[in-house]
C-alpha cells in the first residue's frame, strides 16, 4: 500500500512538471545542481526523482494543489464518454494529445499504429503499408508533435516536413497535427510562400534558425505541411517567378537542417515505374523526389524518412530507394500491422492491404461508353436508390472527358437529390487557417475530436447536414477523409486496381460499412472483374431492376 502511495505521489509530481517548459524545468535542475541533458520527460523524471526521494516534505505540503490541478486537467479530457490518455503505442503523450485522442476515445491502437509509433519515435525510418481508414496519418504525426512538446522551449532543433499530392490532403493532415502539436509550430503551405519569413528579421534575429509565424503570436513553427507543389516551388522557384519565395541561403539552410520528411501517398508523390523499360520515357523528376533527393544530399542522409501508403510493391521501394541515393537492398524497411505481416506469411501472393471486408463492391455495366451515357446512368443509380444512401461521393474516373463543373450542371439539370457539390469547392479557402477550418467542417473528420457540418444527425430532424452528394476527380480523392460516407460511385473505370483500392477506401472505414458502385461500360465491367483475385474483393452485377435490393 505504502509504494502504490508513492507511486501515486510521483505520478502527482511528473503531471504537473510536465506542464512546464523545458527550460523551466532546466532551471529547476541547475539551482539543484542535477543534470540538465536529455528531453523534457527526461528533465520532469529528474525531478520527480529528487522531489520523492530527497524533499518529500515540500511534496506534502503541496500535494493537495496538484491533486487538484491533475484531476482539473483529467477532467478537460472527457468529453463524449472518451478520458485523456497518458501512454499510446508504446510512447508517452503530452497532456494535449492525450486529450484529443480520449476524447475521440481512441484508446487502443490500430495494428498499423502499434506496430510504427514506437519506431518511428525513435527516428527509424520506414514505409507504412496498411490499407485505407486504419489511421497511418496518426502514427507518422503522434511521433513528430510529441518531439515537438519534448522539445518546447528549447533551441531550434531542425524542421519536421511532411509532403502530399494535394493541397487538401495536406488541409486534412495539417488539421490533424494542428490538433496534437503545440500552438504556433504547425504550418500549412497551401501555396507558394517565404518558409522563413520577414518576421525572423522583424525580430532581429540574425540566423535563421526557426521560423516565427506572423499569425502564431510568435511561436516558432517547426512542422510545415504541404502539397509537394506548393513546397517544391517555395524552395526552388519556378519559370514564372524571377527568384524562389524563400531567399536561396534560407532555403538551403531549411533543407540542411530537415529532421524528418514525411511522404504520404508516396506512390503519387513518386514516378513509380511498373516496368523497367519505362525509366527511358520519364520526362522529369517530380517535386517530392527533388525535395527527398536534396534533404538526403544536404543532411547526409541522416534525415528520418516516412513513406506512406496503402499500395507498397517492388516498383516504389525501388523508387524510393533511387531519390535518397541508396541501393534497393538499402531501402528502408516496410512496416505493417500484425494482421497483414501474418497474412504475407501464410500467403507469399496475397496483397498485404485490401479493401476492408465491410465494402460491398458493386459493377453497374452499360452500353456504350460515352461521358454522356456513363454519367446519365449514374445519376440513374442515384435515383433508384431513393435516398438510402444519405452521404455519397462520385469519383469521375480520368478517362471521363468531363469537368467536374459540368458534371455538377448536368447533375442539377437532372434535377439529382441531394443537390451535388463540388468537393474541392467545399474544401477552399483563402488562408491555411480557414482552409483547415473548412476541410474538418466538411469532412465531418472525427479523428482528434473535430466535429464537422456533415456529421450524422440521426436525431435532428431540422439538420440539413445529414446528406449530400459531393462530386470530385479521381486524381484528387486520395488520402480524404469523409465521416460516415456510405457511397461512392465511380464513373468510368479507375486508373487501375491500385486507384481502385484507394477510392473505394473512402468508405467502410473504422470498421463501418460502405459500398462502391462502378458505372462502366460492359467491357470495362468485365475488366474490373479481372481484379477480383487481386483485390481479394467480389463485383456483384447490378441493373436497373436490383439495384434497391443492395440497401435491403
């Protein structure tokens, strides 16, 4: 009884210490002459050491204030039946994680999280497979903004970089770390800018060691997230502009002091050649392997480096290995959840992700194969299914020779119900703050706690949240999350199995049920059946006449 009281004690202790900066709890250390080297849980454990051991007076006479001050805390962390968690994966979480991930009651981790968090803590460097929905954005994001409350109030210790096809995408992961990181240290790069910033030289700071948003109240933001466009043009330039957004000393001294760059979607942020023969038609590199070769050459190689994805093969280990400039047998290891590394095991052949087992995946075949029919016919689907569906998204293949725009006037020309919306329309903003905003109201993105517009509201009867039919490319639906999304129709037949399997992912995630439903033309039907054994999934045939029964 007495060491669980003494436990209890120091955990009292290392709570309410841990609140502190790092440099405070320094301070402490040095009046005390202790040790003032190691990370900020290091410094609080020093402490606490010292306090139980050596000065338990003081914790007696104090100990009633921070019994009050840790239930206080404890209690901001409930919310919606979760509770602030302390440990995840294997790492300790700072007070602001823990509440977000208790409040939105993630408490036990996904196989791919348990699997890569502690690892990736520790500056590994890896590609993350597993398949869509099973929360890779959050093991390769809890262990840079926990790095990032070790380190607050500390000297700039390099920057955390994380890269992704698309601007939304990079809105949706920026939410994502805004949420867990400390205030001031997220930006998103949403277009071409100064990732240094004149405000650096307002302060008159005379290096360039971190750079200080203008919006942040001073913090020093260290963790910048970005389409590979947008990052690559802020470092580099482009044939419009007469020199870089980011003078060219402070964009090398950025990319030579890289701690850790992150690419997620990797195979669309790479050219992933299926085939050997392809290198001789590649035109150019494409901007995340520019960036990834450049913090590779600029830092020697000792930049940690995150690859994601929910389709890992040969072909993008192989590329992946070429822009960091190692040998394929030196490319970093892949690491997977229990379930898909058991599944290789039993199975050399078998894909290691595929579509969860709760999407049902549909073919609508018809005859012909124009926009015009394809598009006609899917607005068909919609209608047959009366509604059932309440949240849908309907991916145009790229082979549809159609415009999203138009698509949506020939849609409401049907007079289609619910009303369609473009996607990336709902997504825009005009600042990174707003669009983060925006993208967690339309997203309805339940992950770190945000509650969004089109969160199911069975109960409301008033909502006009509760359904909607959002319109976009398949060239921009990877990686988004949708909150309850029932649906996906896809018009014209995907790239191929790989772009299906992401699409689809869009739905049934967090072990809910979704469904897919390609609308093709009768030999593109029978090509996707082709994917059956690859995809490890079953295409059931609908008409016209059966279509409801899918909802029945």
């Amino acid at each position: 009884m007495k060491e669980n009281s003494e436990d209890k004690e120091a955990e009292i202790v290392y709570q309410s210490l841990i609140q502190q900066s790092a440099n405070s709890l320094k301070e402490q250390l040095k009046e005390l002459g202790l040790s003032r080297r190691g990370m900020k849980p290091d410094l609080a454990e020093r402490l606490v050491e010292y306090e139980t051991k050596k000065n338990r007076p003081t914790i007696l006479r104090e100990k009633e204030l921070m019994e009050e001050q840790i239930e206080s805390a404890w209690k901001q962390g409930v919310k919606n039946g979760g509770q602030s968690i302390r440990r995840f994966a294997g790492i300790k979480l700072s007070a602001t994680a823990g509440r977000a991930l208790g409040s939105a009651s993630f408490s036990t981790p996904s196989p791919i999280q348990e699997a890569a968090i502690a690892r990736l803590a520790s500056g590994e460097s890896a590609l993350l497979h597993a398949e869509t929905g099973s929360g890779k954005t959050l093991a390769y994001i809890l262990p840079i903004t926990e790095t990032l409350w070790q380190e607050e109030g500390e000297e700039a210790k390099g920057f955390f970089v994380i890269l992704t096809p698309t601007r939304e995408l990079a809105a949706q992961v920026a939410g994502v770390a805004q949420a867990l990181a400390p205030p001031g240290t997220v930006r998103l790069v949403f277009q071409p800018t100064d990732l240094m910033s004149d405000s650096q030289r307002e302060h008159g700071e005379q290096k360039y060691g971190g750079y200080l948003d203008k919006n942040a109240g001073g913090a020093e933001t260290r963790l910048y997230v970005g389409s590979a466009k947008a990052m690559m043009t802020s470092l580099y330039g482009d044939s419009k502009m007469p020199a870089t957004p980011t003078r060219k000393p402070e964009a090398m001294f950025f990319l030579r002091n890289v701690r850790c760059l992150v690419m997620d979607e990797v195979d669309r942020l790479l050219h992933v050649q299926k085939t050997r023969t392809e290198e001789r038609f590649k035109q150019h590199e494409r901007p995340a392997a520019i960036i990834a070769s450049a913090v590779a050459r600029m830092t020697l190689g000792r930049a940690q480096t995150i690859a994601v994805s929910a389709t890992v093969g040969r072909p993008l280990r192989r590329e992946f290995s070429r822009v960091l400039g190692l040998a394929t047998e030196e490319c970093p290891e892949v690491i997977r959840g229990a379930a898909d590394n058991q599944r290789i095991n039993e199975n050399q052949n078998i894909r290691a992700v595929t579509i969860p087992d709760q999407v049902q995946n549909y073919v609508f075949p018809i005859q012909g194969a124009s926009t015009g029919k394809l598009l006609t016919s899917a607005f068909k689907v919609i209608s047959k299914l009366n509604n059932k569906p309440r949240k849908m998204l309907l991916v145009l293949s790229r082979d549809c020779d159609i415009p999203i725009r138009n698509t949506i006037g020939a849609l409401k020309h049907f007079n289609c119900k619910p009303e369609p919306i473009s996607l990336l329309d709902a997504l825009e903003a005009d600042g990174s703050d707003s669009m983060i905003d925006i993208h967690r109201q339309v997203s309805g993105a339940t992950g770190v706690g945000e509650t969004g517009y089109f969160n199911s509201q069975e109960d409301d009867e008033e909502s006009d949240t509760k359904e909607y039919l959002l319109v976009t490319g398949e060239d921009t639906v990877r990686g988004l999350h949708l909150d309850g999304l029932d649906l996906v129709i896809i018009v014209g037949r995907p790239h191929g199995p790989d772009e299906y399997t992401h699409i689809a992912g869009r739905t049934g995630r967090a072990g809910k049920d979704g469904k897919v439903i390609s609308v093709v033309s009768s030999g593109h039907a029978a090509h996707i059946a082709s994917w059956e054994r690859m995809l490890d999934v079953t295409f059931d045939k609908l008409t016209l006449g059966n279509i409801e029964s899918i909802y029945q």
